[in-house]
C-alpha cells in the first residue's frame, strides 16, 4: 500500500520513549518500540518504519503535555519532524471498567487520537515568553516556601505556648518585631533564630525578584498589555504578565466562552433526556492561570460598588479612554455580581468566588482581543 501520513504515538518518561505508528488505511497500532529517551532515537525510528511505508511518507508524532515540557518538541522540529503536544484532559478517556495501563497501550492511544483528530494540541509559547513564564513560577514556588516556614514558626510558637498578645492578625511589622525580640529557653532559642533566618532570606529573595519581574514587565514586548491588565482589580503585574505569557496569542480563541473553557472555569454538565444536572467546573486547561483568577477575583468580594481607590486610578493613568472605561464596567459588574449571588442567592463565597474567575477571565479576553463594548 501506498502511506501518505502515518501517526507516530510516544509515550514519553523520564529515561524511555514508548513508540508506534498508526495509520487510518489499516486502522491500528503496529510498530511498537521502547527506545532511550533521546530525540536522536525517535529520528532513528522513523527512518526504519520508511521501509515499511516509504520514503515519502508524513509522520506526524505526538506525545501527552508533561514533565518534559516543550523541549522535545523543539528537538524534533528542528530536524524537520513535525511534532504535536497533545492536551491530557482533551483526549478520550480508553473504556473499560478494568483498563489495563502500560507504556506500549499508552503510545498506540496517542497514536490513534492523533490519526482521528480527538484532541487539542497545547500552545507552543514563544521562547520569550517560555523564559518569563518559568520565571514567574519560580516566583511562586519561593512563595510557597516563605508560605510554608510561616506556618512552621507559628506551629512551634503554639507547641510551646508563645502566645502574640498583639492583633489577631500574624506576620505584620510588630508581629515579627515580638518574634525577633521572643526569649524563649535552651534550644528553642536557636531553633527559632534559624527558622527567622530562613524567613529573612526568602523574605529578601522575592523582593528581589518582584523587582526583577517589573523589569520583564516594562520591556516593549509585554509593557502595554499588562498596562491594559492592570486596569481590572485584582491584577496587578505579577498577574498580569503570568496572564500574557501563560495565554500566548489571544486571538487563538475564538471567544470569550472558548478563553474561559481553556482555563477550565466554566461549569460541567451531565444531562440525560429531559433532566439537566450542572456539576462543579471542569478544571480542565491552565491551572496555574485559573488559580490566580481565582486570588485576584477576591478584590471583588469587598468594597463599594462603582468605588475606584487612589491605588487602581494610578495604575489606569495612561490607558485609552475606552480601556478604562471598559475596564471600570467589569470592576463594577464583577462586584456587583458577587454580592447578588451571596447575598441574594445564598451562594457559597468559594463559588461566587469561582463565578467571578469565570467572568473576569472574559473580560480580560475582550480586553486583550479588542473587543470593547
């Protein structure tokens, strides 16, 4: 038979590829091969399977979104391989009540959603905007870590009944003042000066980056759009270059409803016949991106409805009049729906909260795409 595309499956891991082809004439996996995990190795497969459907066969080659990020992707494009990053959550789940799970049935899936088109490729980003985008989650993960010894200092001050007489609230100015001048007994002292050392380094470490963050930020690439961005509450630059490199090219999207589904904010449904359930979001997509919609939907959960602090007109200073316009019917729309399905509705804040999310990423669709109204 004559091939024109076969579909190569990989099921990639850390020290071995899993491989096979697929093709829509015979509709099945054959080929299979487990291979070092090398790019090289992948080339070398494809170069033996052209004896068996010809040198002037298409592959198309295809491995699930994960551990090993974009850069075999590159690897195998830069050789002229074409290569496709599929979404995990995108493709057909196998069948089965007792499915058995291994590298080689793994493979011949991709392979077969590759050949029937039942997936959604991930976004390839831009060098750059890969760059920044790993930038800012190491912000986060400091951030943990700095989150994570807070909550070890104030375990160790409850285990040992040092009590802050000051406000309720912990991790001000003079709640670490007290830390700092706390006289506790024998070995306790130095484990609390070595838990304060570590708080201190972190502490310094992610004023550094934030600062190196507004650098990334002002550059011609990203300066204008997160200006945009920083006209809705909630997003300030951290926010809002996370918001631009994570999403890449907004007009991949053909609307707003398609932008939130991407993030995984709009919600199930289970419907049968005549009878409609809606379930919890789908979580599908981004989840770095739709957790901090989520953070930044909680400015909308206080304040006066159509009030503007002196904080959020200083960020807008310098936008197009119909940017701060448009921007300004969100802020106002957004905290006025949250404070109708709470106080209304009965809503559970967690879910207004996630509505919100929902409403506010296609705000920031239309702001990016232009779509003013």
């Amino acid at each position: 038979m004559n091939y024109s595309t076969v579909y190569v499956g990989m099921d990639v891991h850390k020290e071995t590829f899993s491989l096979c082809c697929y093709t829509n004439e015979k509709e099945k996996a054959e080929y299979p091969q487990k291979v070092e995990a090398h790019y090289s190795k992948v080339i070398n497969y494809l170069e033996a399977m052209r004896f068996h459907y010809g040198d002037d066969v298409l592959f198309i080659c295809g491995y699930e979104a994960g551990c090993l990020g974009f850069t075999l992707y590159h690897e195998l494009t830069a050789h002229n391989v074409k290569c496709v990053i599929l979404a995990p959550s995108t493709m057909p789940v196998l069948a089965g009540k007792k499915k058995i799970k291994t590298d080689k049935r793994d493979a011949a899936h991709i392979a077969k959603c590759l050949a029937h088109h039942d997936y959604s490729p991930v976004h390839i980003p831009t060098e750059k905007n890969e760059q920044v985008r790993e930038f800012l989650r190491m912000r986060d993960d400091h951030q943990l870590a700095l989150k994570k010894v807070k909550q070890q200092i104030n375990a160790f001050c409850l285990r040992h009944n040092y009590q802050y007489s000051g406000t309720k609230n912990k991790w001000t100015q003079a709640h670490v003042n007290w830390l700092r001048t706390l006289k506790v007994d024998g070995l306790y002292q130095e484990i609390l000066e070595e838990y304060l050392l570590t708080y201190d380094y972190l502490t310094a470490k992610l004023e550094r980056i934030d600062k190196r963050i507004e650098e990334l930020a002002s550059e011609d690439e990203y300066r204008e759009d997160v200006h945009k961005l920083e006209c809705f509450l909630g997003i300030r630059t951290q926010t809002a270059l996370s918001v631009i490199t994570e999403t890449g090219d907004f007009k991949r999207f053909s609307d707003a409803r398609h932008y939130a589904a991407y993030l995984g904010l709009t919600p199930g449904e289970n419907s049968s016949g005549g009878e409609q359930h809606r379930l919890g979001i789908t979580k599908a997509g981004n989840r770095h991106l739709r957790m901090l919609l989520v953070e930044s939907a909680q400015s909308f959960t206080r304040g006066k409805v159509g009030y503007k602090s002196r904080l959020l007109a200083a960020r807008q200073e310098g936008n197009a009049p119909e940017v701060i316009e448009y921007a300004d019917k969100a802020n106002e729309r957004l905290r006025r729906k949250y404070y109708r399905l709470t106080m209304k509705n009965g809503k559970k804040a967690n879910v207004a909260k996630t509505a919100i999310a929902r409403e506010l990423a296609c705000f920031i669709w239309g702001m990016m795409t232009e779509h003013y109204v």
